[in-house]
C-alpha cells in the first residue's frame, strides 16, 4: 500500500536518522521495517542491521522478511550460538549483515560486550513503548540506539498516558539533541481502511458471594489509599494488584491474599524490602505478584490480617461459583465460531482452562517457550482450535486474524494501549469481517464504575491512540479512580498538539509524504505489469534500432542509459533518458538508416551533454543535505565512542571492591575503540567520497523511429 512505502522514503532520501513508525495495531508496521531494511540491504551490500523484538516474534520476524522480502535473516541467542560454536571463535554479530535477537538477550552484559567494536548501519526496535521505562531493558536499548546510523522503533501504543515515559522512548537514540525524530502516525481512517469494530460491554451480575468480596476488597484497598496512599508508593501499588486480581477471578485473589498473609507475617520494616527489580517487562508480566505483597497496607498490622482473613474467606466462597465464567460459556455458545479470551493473569488463565476443559483450549501466556508460543499460535491459525485462551504475552505483535474475528476480555486491563493490542491481534490488514470485541465487567463494582468509564467512554478504544500525545488515562489515573474516588475528569474536545510544536522542543517532527509514496507505488505497480513474464536477458547482437510505420509524421527517439559514481567509481545512481526529435532517414536500407544513424548521434551531442550536465548537477544537489546529515549523526558517534570509551555494558554491570582487573580491562577496551573508530572512519570516507560525484559517458541503448 502507498503509505507504507513513506517511512522508506523517508529514510533513502535522508530525511532523519531516527523514524518512529506509530501506526493503528495491523497496519503492517513489520512489512514497512522490511522495506527499510531492504532498502539497506541493496544498498551496503556490506552492512550490518540489527533488529531487535520481543523474544516470541523473532521466528514471526524472520518468516517475514524472507516471504514477502526474500531477506535471509540470523536469529542469534544462546542456543544458537552454543549450536554453531561461535562463542569461541569469530564475533557472530559482525558475521552476518542481518540479524534478529531479543532484546532480554542482549541486554545481558557479557552479550552487549560482545557488541561495542560494531556501529550499525540499521537498529530496528519492535514493540519500542517497553523503552520508555526505566529498566535494564531500556538501557540496554539507548545504548545499542546511540550506535545505530538509522534508528527504526516500532509500536503502536507509544503513550500510554505516562508523559515521561514518552519523553524517554521519543529520546532513545538522539545524540546530544541533534537528531529529531521523524514520526509516522496513521490510522485506518486516514489509509482507506473502512473500521468495521463492533465493541460490547457485557454487565455480568455476580453472586452474593462475589458482591461482599468486591465490597470488602474496595473498603479495604481505600482505607490503604487514605493511610498510605500518598506516602507510600508501595502501598499504593498493593492496592491496584488486589483490585485487579479481584476483577480477574477470585481464585486469583485467593492466592494473593494467602501470599500477602504469608508475607506479612514474616516482614518487619517495609522501608527495609528491596525494591521490585526491573527485570521484566510489565507489558506481558502475567504471572502470579510476588515480593509486591510484601509491602504494609495500614498502620495496625494486627488490623490489616483481620481485613486479609475476611476476604479470604470471602474469596473462598466466591470462588466456588464465578459468575463471569458461566457468562463467558453462554457467550461462547451463542456466538458458534472461533474466539480468543484475554486475561491478565496466569494462574486466571488456569482456572479458565479448567472450566472449559470440555472445548479443548489452547493456552497461550508468558510461561511457555517461545517455541510452544509459536505453535499454539500456528495451530489457532490452521483452525485446528475454536478458542484460544490468551494473556497480554500474545497481546503483542502476534497474527492471529486469519481464523477469528471474536475477542472477549474476562477483565479489562488498566491502559487503552493494552486493550487497544489485545483487540489488534485480529483487527488487521487481511480481516474482511466485522471484529467483535465484547468486554465482561463485574456490575456493582470498581471494574464497571470507574475502570471502564474511563478507558471505554466516547469510543476512546478505538480512537485512544491517533495522536502520539496523551489521549488515555494511565494506569495511575485509573488507579487514583478505582480507589482513591475521584471522579473521572470528562473528555476533553481538544486535539492534541500537532508533532512538532513547541512543546516536544522541536524533538519529533512529521512529514507528508503521501504524494511521493503514491508515485512510487504506482511506478512498483508498471514494474511488475512490464514485468510479468519475469526478466528477458537481452543478448548485445540485438539490434539498437527499430522502426515502425506510421501515415503522419516522422519522429525518432534515441533513449540513453547514463551512471553516476563516486570518486572510486561505485554506482550512486543511473537512469535512462530519452532525447525526440524530427527523423527521417534517406534511405530505407541498413547501411543507410546506420549511416543516417551516426550522423544523427553527432548532431544530438550536445543536447546529451546538456542534459548529462542537468542531471549531474540535480544529483549532487539532492545528496548535499543527506550526505551532510549523515556525517553529522558519524560525527556525533564518534563522539560517543570516545567519551564513553565504547562501553555498552558499563551501565550493566557493578564494580567489585578491589576489583585488580581494571588494567586489563582498560588495556582491552582499548583495543575495541581502535575497531569501533574505524568503522566509522572508513563511513566518514566513503560519505566524502560521495560527495564528488562523476558521470560515466551516456550509453545509446536503442532508438525508435517512427515514419
């Protein structure tokens, strides 16, 4: 399609070394990286790209890019390498031009080691909202991004809300503000894709039992918000994992309470816990919380067990008949065909299974390996399974369009940008159905009262995202909602700023490039019709002149091939281009049509040598401001390799006490500095190289005559 080709021409043309490609979810964010990476590809034959995606998608990524690209990819992580016995030999990431990696792989510091003597080329991030946060993971990222010539990050959900965490991701990779992003941010609307969604809220009335634990566990989760909500953040943390987990099941909040009792018991100081570890992405963290419990709630100890004990049992007798379980059955009756249930976590996920066992489920969540990811997805795709019963670990980048069109959500998950993935695993390019998304929301509690006002009012599901700015409450907004009792501010009518205001400091910019892409995409669409019998090798024998016969007029054509090269002779760019003029040959035998031939040559010399002129001039002014941009962003890592003496992993790892190795050390990494500067050396070179431009002479390929 037309407007994925802009993010491509964007980047050929030298608009910006940093691109965020922010489409709606099923836009084809991949196919539009693939082009980029091809683009590359084709033209530094002897380049390194590096593509970095959560762990499920690298066999998705690699499938791709050789079907629709025919690129060739290297997955690289620990068994790979152990496979192929690289760890003692040559760096495998310099081995191969195009490879695909984790980022919870690379993020390790013994593997970023391994990568501080390379500069790429191209650094494509998937699923890039995970780097706004602060974690290893989005170290690890702005380091690998600092040393990218072009940077390519990939999400649909770039704000959640969290305006910091926005400023970081739209930050990732720019050297000393130097470099603005260039944003691409297009909705179905505006490509020509009817919406066709279908949303529904489903009020599901619970037990008795489950309406006194939703009551208990309100009263309780608001009496820790007025004694440490605003003083501990902790606390206020404990009360939105128990809120939720009550919204998912009660089997799940029975195990957290049990857990938080336990850990209660055997806690003295909360000041003295260690803080949660940001080893693990919150995005698809569907396992049961731990040491979060272990934080207190109220000031009485004696009077938080006495509220714990009461939901628990409450818990207890709620879980012996859930509600939302039989709706979701009844549902799944009525509606006969293919579906797939989101939960938030696990161990919910468990007990759904259970209660489904009779329509042989397939389980989907983040405990399985990859490869059992990439199977219970494949198999949903075949039609092999009518239901798939899935956490937010598939809520991610995964296909799953081709056999369902249903979604139902037993809770709702706390951000749009994660309800807005969930949906977007079936609403994709390829969907020609209505996709139904039916929500199921315990009535008479916080879950329909304040969570779903505020992620499903004015149709903000689907419209949460067509702005790169703020449009949805974060999950701290809905948080503050659920149980600290503010009401819910109204929507607001304002747009938000356009990219590139003021306020963004001029750090992320847009471009129209529609009119340009639509061009191109015809021009592809005449290559292949032109093209359809495949290529035809021409042998040199053929003859360079053809004549056809016409009644009125006499008019020849004489179409030139001409290249343009640099100072060492590489190919920058060649085209073809053709002078008309009146012909008329004396004589219609070959030996006088060739010598009418040379003669017309010499006398249309110099109209060549003027157009040659024309182009090379026109050339060397279009490569001006890209070659320029491209030695500054060189210039700028170079300037990071230096200061930081080509470290990716210092930020990783801590130093030891009486560590004697520092020498060493030193003595090494200098030597990975040595390597590093000259790969950039050698592309500041050849960025100068390309700045004299030379034209070969202009070739005749044939002339037509028409008399």
């Amino acid at each position: 399609m037309p407007f994925q080709l802009e993010p491509a021409i964007a980047v050929t043309r030298g608009l910006s070394s940093r691109i965020l490609i922010a489409d709606e979810v099923g836009l084809g964010k991949t196919v539009q990286a693939g082009l980029i990476v091809s683009e590359i590809v084709l033209r530094r034959p002897d380049g390194h790209i590096l593509i970095v995606t959560p762990a499920g998608l690298r066999a998705q990524w690699k499938e791709e890019l050789h079907e629709r690209l025919g690129l060739d990819a290297t997955v690289l992580d620990s068994p790979t390498l152990a496979h192929h016995g690289w760890l003692s030999t040559a760096n495998p990431w310099a081995s191969h031009p195009l490879i695909i990696t984790s980022l919870d792989y690379v993020k390790r510091p013994e593997v970023l080691r391994s990568l501080e003597a390379l500069v790429w080329d191209l650094v494509v991030f998937d699923e890039a909202h995970a780097l706004g946060g602060r974690s290893d993971r989005a170290t690890a990222a702005s380091a690998l991004a600092e040393r990218a010539r072009t940077l390519v990050l990939l999400t649909a959900t770039p704000h959640s809300g969290d305006e910091p965490s926005f400023a970081r991701l739209c930050g990732t990779g720019d050297l000393r503000n130097q470099f603005p992003l260039l944003a691409f941010r297009r909705t179905r609307e505006d490509v020509g894709l009817v919406t066709r969604r279908r949303s529904v809220s489903l009020a599901v009335r619970p037990s008795a039992a489950e309406t006194e634990m939703h009551r208990a566990i309100a009263s309780y989760t608001q009496l820790i918000w007025t004694q440490k909500g605003t003083s501990s953040a902790g606390a206020r943390f404990v009360a939105a994992i128990l809120c939720r987990r009550a919204c998912s099941s009660a089997s799940s909040l029975v195990r957290s309470i049990e857990r938080r009792l336990a850990l209660l018991t055997g806690a003295q100081d909360d000041g003295l816990l260690q803080a949660r570890l940001p080893f693990e992405a919150v995005a698809v963290d569907d396992d049961e919380p731990g040491v979060a419990l272990s934080v207190a709630g109220l000031h009485d100890g004696r009077e938080e067990r006495i509220w714990l004990e009461r939901i628990l049992a409450l818990a207890e007798r709620a879980r012996a008949g859930e509600s939302k379980l039989r709706a979701l059955r009844r549902w799944l009756h009525r509606a006969n065909e293919p579906a797939i249930v989101f939960t938030e976590y696990r161990d919910t996920l468990a007990t759904v299974a259970a209660a489904l066992s009779d329509r042989s489920p397939l389980v989907l969540h983040g405990g399985l390996t990859v490869a059992e990811r990439h199977d219970a997805a494949r198999r949903f795709n075949s039609g092999n399974a009518s239901l798939l019963l899935a956490t937010d670990a598939a809520g991610e980048g995964l296909n799953l369009h081709r056999h369902c069109r249903l979604i139902i959500n037993l809770e709702l998950p706390w951000t749009p940008s994660r309800l807005e993935q969930r949906i977007g695993r079936v609403e994709r390019i390829g969907q020609w159905r209505r996709v139904h998304a039916v929500h199921l929301l315990a009535s008479g509690t916080t879950e329909e009262a304040a969570v779903a006002r505020l992620l499903l009012r004015s149709d903000r599901v689907t419209r949460a995202m067509n702005d790169l700015r703020a449009t949805g409450e974060s999950e701290d907004d809905i948080a503050e909602a659920a149980i600290g009792g503010r009401d819910p501010s109204p929507p607001t009518s304002r747009r938000a700023e356009p990219l590139g205001s003021a306020t963004r400091e001029e750090a992320v910019a847009s471009a129209d490039l529609s009119a340009q892409a639509q061009v191109e995409a015809s021009r592809l669409e005449l290559v292949r019709a032109l093209n359809r019998d495949g290529i035809i090798a021409v042998p040199d024998s053929r003859p360079r002149l053809t004549i056809r016969r016409r009644r009125h007029g006499e008019r020849g054509f004489w179409i030139y091939q001409l290249a343009l090269v640099d100072s060492d002779g590489r190919r920058l760019w060649d085209t073809m281009f053709g002078i008309a003029a009146h012909a008329s040959p004396p004589s219609c035998s070959n030996r006088g049509v060739r010598e009418w031939l040379e003669a017309a040559l010499d006398g249309l010399a110099p109209a060549v040598a003027q157009f040659h002129k024309h182009l090379q001039d026109a050339v060397i002014a279009s490569l001006r401001v890209p070659l320029e941009r491209a030695a500054d962003r060189e210039r700028a890592i170079v300037n990071a390799l230096t200061a930081r003496r080509a470290r990716l992993s210092a930020a990783m790892l801590q130093r030891g006490l009486f560590d004697r190795r520092a020498e060493r050390v030193a003595a090494a990494q200098t030597a990975v500095i040595e390597d590093a500067l000259t790969r950039c050396t050698a592309r500041l070179d050849e960025i100068d190289r390309c700045t004299r431009v030379n034209a070969e002479s202009a070739t005749l390929r044939f002339v037509l005559l028409r008399r």
